[in-house]
C-alpha cells in the first residue's frame, strides 16, 4: 500500500473489474478519456490479464478513500510507457466515483503517484496528457506544478470533433524545489 493523507493505493483486484466496468461506462466520467466504446465485463477481464502481464511498476493502482472503518475504491491510476533509458514516464489517473469529484482527491493521488514516480522509483521526468476540454483536469495539474509543454493539434476526435491534446510535465529538479518550498512553509 501507498498511503497519502486522505487516500491510498492498492493494487487492482479481480474483483474491482464490476466498478471498473461502471466507471468507464458512464459518459460523463469518460468525458477526457480516450475510451469511446462501451465495455463489457469479458473485455474489462481481458484487459485485467494484460494488465497483470505488465511490470509492477506499470500495473493500475486503485484509489482508495477511508469511508468510517473501511477503505472504498474511487478511482485508479499509474504510469505507462516507463522508459528507463531515459528515465520518464506517463501518468494517468480516472476518478470514478463522481460524488467525490471536485474535493480535492484527484491532486492528492497525482501528487502522491509522482512521489512515487519521483521518490521511490527514480524518474527524472513525468509526463501526462489531458484534453483542451477538460478545465477542471487542467486546473488542478497547474495547481500541483506540471508545466504546459506543449499541443497536439486536433490529435483525438471525440464528441464528434478533433480537439487539442495538451502535454503537461514535471521535472524532478521541479519536484524537489516544490517539496523543498512547502517544508519550509512557503506557499507554492
């Protein structure tokens, strides 16, 4: 387990895959997400034993929330395409549970994935891609220090329309001066 201050991260189970299947089946919390076909739970278990097939460090972490005595699954996330050569990788990261959208747990578990990524596995560079429709994503990959790097014109079609693709980072001399910065309690 990875333990944040409010969340946690576990591996995916089997037994996620129902709630997984809710999730990516419902169209506003596929809005941003480069899904566009419905999933059954036979495919959803076909992507499971892919998934599995992955190193550890690329394998999905499920977000976890504490609800009374018991740990609740809101989301996922994780890193692909970890090249080691070059030590970066991409991130994702979906919140599920749309009644926990917009309280903050979306940044934590990204700040919490790139301590991880920065932290425990040593890259050098993250990386993530984010639609030009979703303000809120953006918003909150601003507000815990990934850059704009750039724009992939028209590079996804999706409710009928290509739409920018924006590429946001972070370095890990960046990291490090954000942690710095907020030890010594100045505001980032």
């Amino acid at each position: 387990m990875i333990y944040g201050k409010r969340i946690r991260f576990r591996g995916a189970e089997r037994s996620d895959l129902p709630t997984f299947v809710r999730w990516v089946n419902d169209p506003e919390v596929l809005h941003g997400v480069s899904m566009f076909q419905p999933m059954s739970l036979a495919r959803e278990e076909k992507w499971f034993e892919a998934m599995l097939s992955r190193p550890p460090e690329e394998q999905v972490l499920v977000i976890e929330i504490k609800k009374g005595t018991k740990w609740m699954p809101i989301g996922t996330c994780g890193f692909h395409g970890i090249n080691w050569r070059d030590s970066h990788a991409e991130m994702g990261i979906l919140i599920g549970e749309k009644k926990y959208w917009g309280k903050g747990y979306g940044q934590e578990a990204m700040t919490l994935l790139m301590s991880h990524g920065f932290d425990t596995l040593n890259l050098h560079r993250l990386e993530l891609k984010v639609f030009e429709d979703n303000p809120r994503a953006i918003h909150a990959y601003e507000k815990i220090g990934l850059v704009h790097e750039g724009r992939l014109r028209q590079a996804e079609y999706s409710d009928g329309a290509y739409k920018d693709v924006l590429l946001m980072g972070m370095l890990r001399s960046e990291w490090n001066a954000r942690k710095k910065s907020s030890r010594s309690g100045r505001a980032e």
